[in-house]
C-alpha cells in the first residue's frame, strides 16, 4: 500500500463555479489536474445553507447535494487542490490521507 489523500468537495445541483454548473467545472479541473479517479455522487437527502434537500416525492427537489471525490496520491491531490482552489469560494471542501492498494494504476499515469 502507498500513502495516498481523499479530495472531497460538497455541492448541490444548482452549484455554479464561473458560470457553469459546479460538478461539471471541478470534473474538467480534476481532469485537468491529471487526477487518477474522480467519482460524483448524488445525496437522496442532505441539509445545508440552503435548509432540507430532499429527493422525497413530496419535496421534488431539483437542488439535491452532490459530493465529487477524488482519490490519488497526495502530490497530485495536493497539487489539484491549490489549482482549484480560486475555484471554490463557495464550496465546502475535506481532504483526509487514505491508504491506496491499487498501485498499478496511480503509477501507469505518472
């Protein structure tokens, strides 16, 4: 195992990063960032600034939480994170270490 980092940044679909909907601008930076595995993931239910997010057939949200996670090693999370960084002002952002087993494919993209 190496030593890697987590990378996860909280949204809602309504999320806009420099005019474009949030998941869709910190995926072509993630991509840009040469990141190895960048996955999003929709919430069914969340609370945040904006108050109760529910997938509920009585709420119809259309504004539901979203998390980007990114998992590589921590150069590159590191690296990632300061060229996003301008970014996300209105993000709320958690980066952690993690173990990696799959080496083989981190290292195939050095």
């Amino acid at each position: 195992m190496i030593e890697g980092s987590c990378l996860r940044i909280y949204l809602t679909e309504s999320s806009k990063i420099d005019g474009k909907p949030a998941m869709e601008a910190i995926l072509i930076l993630c991509r840009e960032a040469g990141l190895a595995g960048v996955s999003v993931i929709r919430g069914i239910e969340g609370v945040g600034e904006g108050g109760i997010h529910s997938a509920s057939f009585l709420a119809l949200s259309n504004d539901l939480p979203l998390l980007v996670e990114a998992i590589d090693t921590t150069a590159r999370i590191e690296q990632a994170l300061e060229m996003m960084r301008p970014h996300l002002a209105h993000c709320l952002v958690a980066y952690w270490p993690v173990s990696l087993m799959r080496t083989e494919y981190l290292h195939r993209h050095d």
